[in-house]
C-alpha cells in the first residue's frame, strides 16, 4: 500500500498596508522600523511612525541654525520628512532639505527636482533586506540622492555619535559631532557646540 504523501502548503506572507512604507528605494519598499509589531497587534502604526525624542529635538535645532545662517531669499529649507519623488523606482524622505528657490514650483504633490542639501537624521526603517545594516542602507540611500542632482547629503546618527557628509566633488568623510563641517556654502555646522548652545545635553 502505498504511503500518502502530505505536503504542506506555503505559508502567505501577510501583506504589509502602504501606510507602513516610509520611502522605496530604487523599486524596494522600505518599511518603517517595527512595522512587524504592528502587523502582530503589538503596536499601533502611530507608535513607529513618530520620530523620537532626540531626534526631533536635532532636526528642529538643526532648522532654527540654518534658518538665521542661510540666505533665505535665495534658498528655502523643507522638513517635516519632506517628500521627494526621483523616478518612477524612487520616492524618498528627507529630513532637512535646502532647495534654491529660482524656479521652484511648491505643489501638494512631492517634490519633484533635487535639493541642494539633504540631512538625515538616523535611520528609520526596518533593515531585514540591508546585508550590513545601516551602513548599505546610508550608502544606497546617498548614491540615490547625489544621482538626482543633490549636492551635499549630510547624515546624523545618535548612536554612535558621528556625522557622514557625502558629495559628488569630494571624498565621503565620517566625524565626530564636535567637528565643525560644511553644509552650503558659508554655512557650517558643529553639531557639539550647537547643542550646547540651546541647553541641550547629549
């Protein structure tokens, strides 16, 4: 008599809302980080999408700075994870971002022509499908941006500590917060002591 074979049935991987997508990236969907938690029940998508503490204290520090530093008639600062739409593969978030104002056209659609400067503040997605973590993710991110046109893309991270700035003229360089480093044109930020500055212990 013959024995039965059973086979087992793939599982179906739950399909993720598009409400959990932060940005996609060269036709990847990169999910907000916790995204699974609130897939299970454990969280609610208002739990994850928020930006901590620390990192909305940095951005708005960072805003206010280059906000009396900048020329402001010639250039305009977006935020609030401004959207920027690269092609039809990519549509990304940007913390900080330095237009020129010649030419530009604001809609209630995402922006659609590149940002002098991008500045990230830490990584806010899930990073499953990056071999080596943030590090692939920052570089794949930077060659999509400075591709575009962008200029500078200036990367914060909390832990550790340091401060990635990556140009199409220049050598990508990593630093400590308490380096001063250019941001556009005359304007340079160091990190350390603007923080001091506004009472802000890190």
């Amino acid at each position: 008599m013959p024995i039965p074979i059973v086979t087992e049935e793939p599982k179906r991987r739950k399909r993720v809302p598009s409400y959990l997508i932060y940005e996609t990236l060269n036709g990847k969907p990169l999910y907000y980080r916790g995204y699974k938690e609130v897939l299970s029940g454990k969280k609610t998508p208002e739990e994850i999408m928020g930006s901590s503490s620390l990192q909305a204290v940095l951005v708005t520090a960072i805003i206010l700075y280059l906000g009396r530093t900048i020329d402001r008639k010639k250039f305009l600062i977006a935020s609030n994870e401004s959207g920027l739409h690269v092609d039809h593969r990519s549509n990304l978030s940007n913390d900080i971002a330095i237009f020129e104002k010649a030419g530009l056209i604001l809609t209630n659609k995402y922006f659609d022509v590149a940002p002098k400067v991008a500045i990230e503040v830490d990584v806010r997605i899930d990073l499953e499908n990056f071999p080596s973590r943030d590090q692939s993710y920052i570089y794949e991110k930077t060659e999509c941006l400075l591709d575009f046109g962008v200029e500078r893309v200036v990367w914060i991270t909390t832990h550790p500590q340091k401060l990635f700035i990556a140009s199409r003229s220049a050598d990508w360089t990593t630093h400590n917060w308490d380096v001063t480093v250019p941001v556009w044109g005359d304007c340079v930020l160091n990190l350390a002591e603007l923080l001091r500055e506004e009472g802000i212990e890190f």
